[in-house]
C-alpha cells in the first residue's frame, strides 16, 4: 500500500511523504484499522450524541457525512480520536461484537492507535486539523 489504496474512501489520503517503512509500522501498530462498518456507526453516533456537544473540536459535517456514505474526509488521526472518545459511551453488546472483551480494552486499543497516529502525523491535513483531532484523546 503506498498512500491510500487499503483504507476506505471517507478516509482523507495519507500523505505523499510517507514511506513504506512508515506504513509497515502504523499498520503493524493497528494505527490504520478501521472500525468495521457495523461498528462504525455506533461509534460516530455515540461521538456525536455524547462528545461532541461537550467538545465541539471537530466539523460536524465531515463526521456525519462518513455515515450517510457522503463525500466526505477526515483523518485516520481523527477517526480513531473520536473512537476513543465514543467508547463510553456504546453499548457493550457492541463493543464485544467488535471483537472487544471489554469497554477498557476497546478504549486501550483506539487510545493506542490515535496516539501512534498522531505520533506519525501521516495526513494531508493541516496541523490545526489535527490539534483540535487531538483534544479527544487526552485521558
């Protein structure tokens, strides 16, 4: 994968300057797994009902737009922050069907991908972008 090929379309382009190395890493990492669609959309509803009214760092509409099948973008950095920050708040039926023992190890894992990811910083998308991204993943 050079670039964007594996990750899905509302995922804004990895940027130009990364190496093969440094993908190798991020995906070694899990810093490019994406939650899978079914859970997709607890995550993001949960981010939108429970975060965002308390932390509006993000565009709204970028967000909602990753559901309705929009052509939308953000970054990977953003996604996994706002998974982060969803997970209290998704039911655990959800969280064990996404492969999850439980509520804590779901948040270990998206906590250490945003963390990786903005470690990397890989996105085309400005470093204002991200910093507000990041506001999310402070424990």
């Amino acid at each position: 994968m050079k670039n964007h090929e594996d990750l899905p379309n509302f995922i804004s382009p990895l940027s130009p300057i990364i190496t093969q190395e440094d993908i190798d890493y991020l995906r070694l990492k899990g810093a490019l797994e994406i939650p899978s669609g079914t859970f997709l959309t607890p995550v993001i509803s949960a981010y939108i009902q429970y975060v965002y009214p308390y932390m509006p760092a993000t565009d709204l509409s970028k967000i909602r737009g990753t559901l309705a099948g929009e052509d939308a973008s953000i970054s990977i950095l953003l996604l996994q922050a706002i998974a982060f920050a969803a997970v209290p708040f998704i039911d655990m039926d959800e969280i064990r069907g996404a492969g999850f023992d439980s509520r804590r190890a779901c948040r270990k894992a998206f906590y250490n991908k945003a963390k990786v990811s903005a470690a990397a910083n890989f996105t085309t998308q400005s470093i204002s972008d991200e910093r507000h991204s990041c506001s999310t993943i402070s424990m």
